[in-house]
C-alpha cells in the first residue's frame, strides 16, 4: 500500500503551493506596532486572512495560542509603548473591566502597539477570558466599521469584519490615512476570490 504524498508547503505563507497566496502580500508599514494574537484553531483555518496581514505588515509579530498568562504577555507587550486591544465594547460579566482609553494615548501612533485578536467572536472571547492581562488593556473600538468584503465567511452580525479588515480598518483611524490601505483591501479581495474558486460548484 503506497503512502499518500505530502502536499509541498509554501515556506512563507505556509499554504499548500497550490493555493499559495504570497502573490498577494502588499507591504504596507504601519505607524503603530502591530501584534496579532491567533487562536490555534485559526491558524489551521484555510480561509483565516491573520497571516497574509502578518505578511504585508512589516514588523508585525503573530502569536499562536488560546491563553497567555501575564508573564507572556509581558515579554510580547513591554512597556516601551502605550498598548491597546482593538476589541469592541462588551459587557464585563467574569472579565476585569478595561482600563479607559484617553485619546491623548493616540496622539501619536508611533507610540502605540495595536494588538489583534484573530478568534471567531466565541474563540476570542474565550481568550479574553482566560488571559486576565489582554482584559485589563485599553480598548480601541472601530468609529466607523466599514461594509465586510469577506464573502468566504459568515458574519453573525452588522459590522463584523475579517481580522486583516478590521485591523486595516483600526490602522486607517489612528493614521487618519484611509487611502494608505487601500491596496492591501483591493488585494484581500484577490485572495477571497482564490477561496471562492477553491469551492466546488
């Protein structure tokens, strides 16, 4: 009985070659820090958009796991920046209440480090749970959501979007430079018309 070939990895995006989605990486550097925080159950997910924002943001880090204790998470957020959690209001019921968020903190993005929980609204907010120090950060909430162009997955509600379009999304407000991210959006949508391909008629 024959073993069944390995389908060949990409080295960097980590896809199967034939679904590769390196042609649409779109360098664009960010005037924060970004640090995206992914569950594992997303990092197998084909259709997850967390690792072509890691890819196109130079500098970003992207962390797997589903509970960081307050020693990881001091060694991935020191305190050389003001960290936020781009994370929408919520009630508080069995979670630390945020501490408040002054708009003199987003001054200057340069000073900032945004961090991105890549999760299905349940998965983060079970990370939230179990990691008592994401809970106690900052909260940055999208003024404005823009309409989702992430026809691959369900949105259970208005507003909820992708994790590289609401991050795209977050950076545009703190920058006030919407345009800056244009190219990356017009090349997410490439990459949701490849998995739309990928599914049988």
């Amino acid at each position: 009985m024959s073993t069944p070939r390995r389908r060949l990895l990409c080295a960097q995006c980590l896809r199967p070659q034939a679904t590769c989605i390196c042609r649409f990486v779109t360098p664009t550097l960010p005037v924060c820090e970004v640090l995206i925080l992914q569950h594992p159950l997303e990092a197998q997910h084909a259709k997850n958009s967390a690792r072509l924002l890691h890819l196109s943001l130079p500098g970003s880090r992207l962390v797997v796991g589903e509970a960081f204790d307050d020693a990881a998470l001091q060694v991935l957020m020191p305190d050389d920046k003001t960290t936020v959690l781009l994370y929408p209001p919520t009630d508080y019921a069995g979670h630390a209440a945020p501490a408040p968020l002054d708009p003199a903190q987003l001054a200057d993005p340069q000073k900032l480090r945004l961090v991105v929980l890549d999760a299905t609204w349940r998965k983060s907010r079970k990370m939230l749970h179990q990691s008592p120090a994401l809970q106690r950060l900052p909260r940055l909430a999208l003024d404005d959501a823009p309409a989702g162009r992430y026809a691959i997955r369900k949105a259970h509600a208005p507003g909820q979007l992708s994790t590289l379009e609401a991050t795209c999304a977050a950076l545009a407000q703190l920058e006030g430079d919407a345009a800056r991210w244009q190219p990356l959006l017009a090349a997410f949508d490439g990459f949701v018309a490849q998995q739309l391909n990928l599914v049988p008629n």
